[in-house]
C-alpha cells in the first residue's frame, strides 16, 4: 500500500469514526474515535479467529495495514511538532511564566523521580510473575510512561472545567515534560543499544545540548517567525508562514540534534502571546485559530484511531495482561508520589486551590508519545514486552482517566472551583 492510499485509509476510517461517535456515542471526538477503533478490532479479531471467510480475511488486511505503518515516525517525526504548536498557540504565557518553577519541579524532577519509581516497581513486579525484563528496560518503560503526554491532556483539558491555575499547571507540566522524557529514552537507547553506561558528563551535555537548545532554537524560530507575521497583512500568507515554520522548524531541529518538541513548544508560546496580540489583523487571527484548531482536531482523530487498530499486532498473554493491570496502578502510584503529595503538603509554593493534587493526579493522561517512544525500541521480546505494557497504560489513561477528569474535579474542587482565582506571581 502507497503513502498516499495509507492516508487516504486513515482519514476515511476516522471520518467515520468520528461520525459514529458524534451519532451515538457523543464522547469526545479524540476518545470516541480510540474507544470505536479499538472495539471494532476486537471484535474483528476475535470474530476472525473463527476463520469466517471474508471476516478473517478483513482481520488479516488489517493488520497487514497496520503493520505497514511505522507509528514512531507518524508521531514522532510528522503529528507532535503540529500538535505541540497547535496546544502552545492559546497557552496564557504570563500565568506560565509566573508558575515557571512549579511547572519545572514537575515537568524536570517529577518526572525523573517517577522514572526511577516505575523502572524498579515494574521490575520487582515482572520478577515476581515470571516475565524476565533486563533492569534497563524497566526503567525504559518509566521513562516513557511518566511524562503526561500532552496531546492527551490538552484535549482532555478543554472538556474539564479547572480553574486556571490548574489549567496551566497541567498543560504547562506536559507541553515541558516530553522534552526530559526523550533526553532519558535517548541515554537508556544508548545503553541498550551500545551496553556502555554514561557518565555523569554525558548526561549533562546531552541534556544541555537536546533540552536548552531546544528552547533558544524555539525561542529564534518564534522570534523570527513574529516578525515575518508582522510585516504583512494577508492571512492566507501567515497561515501558511506559521506551517512553514513547525514543518521547517521540526525539520531543522533534528538536524541540529536539539529537541524539536521543546523547540514547537517554545515557538508556539511566542506566536500565541505576541504574534496573535500584536502581529495579526482580526481576520487573520481569525483563520489563523480555525485553521490550527482544525489541524489539531483532525490529526488528534487519526492518531487515537492508530491507537485503537494498534491492538490487532499485539499479542496478550495471561501474564502480560496481568502485569499490565498492575503497571496501571504502578504508573498511578507513581505519578501521586511525585506530583500529588508534593503538590498536596507544599500548597503554599505550588499556589493550588485545595484538592489540587488529586485533580493532577488523575489528570496525568498518557496517549501516543508513550507508545511512540516504546515502539523506538530495539526490537525483539523485551521491547514487545514495553509495548503490550504501554498501550494497557495508555488504553486505560485515556478512556478511564480521560473521561472522568471533569467528575474527579468537582469532587475533588467542589462546584465553584472553576471561578477561583489563580493567584499573584511569587
């Protein structure tokens, strides 16, 4: 199958998905496409274990598709410079900024520390059910499992009414946290791939190089993408100048081996904050947000729909499926130890309305970077393992965590929450 027919399949199926959902289901559209996507290749599955004919024979051209399909690229390298842009372009930068400290205590340490709490209780767990996994490879699955994925949460997010200080909190923590969570992958893909262990200077100049450079390159590409913005007045030029700038931007990243989500992230702060203020007409801004807005809609369906048909090549064992059930409850565990209690016996530094920390622990949704970055792995049985492991975690974040987030809110804030104030900059 072509590229093109490959797309062409993508869309139609999630068009269709998104129709059945907005028909009957009424979820969100990026859940209701996944929860559609994922109980028709079930049933498609299991059916075709029956040998039926042409049912089986669909099942087969389905995995075949899906097979033929190298979901790290799609995400890693084609939908998140778009959708980290998209999700940075309303992102309020002053209420960012005056939580800048909260926002790198979670996206840097906590996500780190859950690193490290996930690696060992994912190990002693495998350990105790028979399924060898080198140490390494635990502490792989923690390091793409702990940062909240931020596609998953902004969408999640904009159904969630939050006062605005979580609002910023979470989107913040997770527009920041895919940058560390890659600087890790790419330490322990070192390891795995080369069994040689860092130094302490590695550590510091890959982070120095992939992190920090991410953003001053950010930072430029903003700067100069503003400007470009501000010095004519068609919309349907700017529009495409903003495009030009991620696709070239991302692009341009990766050949200067400097994080190219942190550098999207940063870009699109600056365009969001200045160039939508002070270098667009009303009409550009306009189509501006129509056009990102529909980007990060359509894209967001197809990539929940990838997660959903991503099932069909997955094998589950009994006890893998057990494991899996209990990485749920690890990767909760973990993430309430390093963001709920901090945020919970700290409310004066984090600047959170009470019951906080139980609304950014439940918040902390997992989507497709997790997988993306499992499925970067050397193949082989370990990283089949890291896989099948993920996608539970993620298949559970997002259909559980993702639509009870608005009612662990008002329990956990009460009715009025959402009006309270944010709070002065410290």
């Amino acid at each position: 199958m072509s590229k093109l027919d490959a797309i062409a399949t993508l869309l139609v199926m999630a068009a269709v998905s998104g129709w059945l959902n907005h028909r009957y289901l009424k979820l969100p559209m990026a859940i209701g496409v996944m929860v559609l996507s994922l109980l028709g290749t079930i049933v498609l599955t299991v059916a075709g274990s029956f040998y039926l004919g042409p049912v089986n024979s669909a099942r087969v051209a389905l995995e075949a598709f899906v097979r033929s399909i190298d979901l790290h690229s799609v995400v890693m390298e084609g939908m998140l410079s778009l959708l980290l842009f998209a999700g940075a372009l309303h992102v309020d930068v002053r209420l960012l900024t005056s939580y800048r400290r909260q926002i790198l205590g979670l996206a840097v340490l906590g996500t780190l520390a859950s690193t490290f709490i996930v690696g060992y209780a994912s190990s002693f767990v495998l350990n105790s059910l028979g399924l060898e996994l080198p140490f390494i490879y635990c502490l792989a699955f923690g390091a793409l499992i702990s940062p909240t994925d931020p596609i998953a949460v902004l969408g999640v997010l904009k159904a969630a009414k939050v006062p605005k200080a979580i609002e910023t909190a979470i989107a913040g923590e997770s527009l920041f946290n895919d940058g560390v969570a890659v600087v890790v992958m790419t330490l322990l893909l070192g390891v795995i791939d080369q069994g040689q262990h860092p130094s302490t200077r590695d550590v510091l100049s890959l982070f120095g190089q992939e992190a920090l450079g991410g953003v001053a390159f950010g930072a430029v590409l903003g700067v100069v993408c503003y400007q470009m913005l501000r010095s004519i007045d068609d919309y349907q030029v700017e529009v495409l100048i903003t495009l030009a700038t991620v696709m070239g931007g991302y692009a341009l990243a990766h050949s200067l081996h400097v994080s190219g989500p942190l550098a999207m992230v940063v870009c699109g702060l600056i365009v969001g904050e200045y160039g939508r203020s002070s270098a667009m007409s009303d009409t550009t801004r306009k189509h501006l947000d129509t056009f990102w807005e529909l980007l990060d809609t359509v894209l967001n369906a197809v990539l929940f729909l990838l997660i959903g048909v991503e099932i069909v090549v997955l094998q589950f064992a009994p006890p893998i499926g057990i494991a899996g059930a209990l990485a749920i409850v690890i990767t909760l565990g973990a993430r309430l130890l390093t963001v709920g209690l901090p945020v919970a016996l700290l409310p004066g530094w984090f600047r959170l309305p009470k019951g906080s920390a139980k609304v950014l622990t439940w918040c902390g949704v997992r989507g497709g970077v997790s997988v993306a970055l499992a499925l970067s792995l050397p193949p082989g049985p370990q990283a089949e393992t890291v896989v099948v492991l993920t996608y539970i975690v993620v298949v559970f974040s997002i259909i559980v965590q993702g639509l009870t987030v608005s009612r662990v809110a008002r329990m956990a804030l009460g009715d009025g929450a959402a009006s309270e104030p944010a709070g002065g900059a410290h």
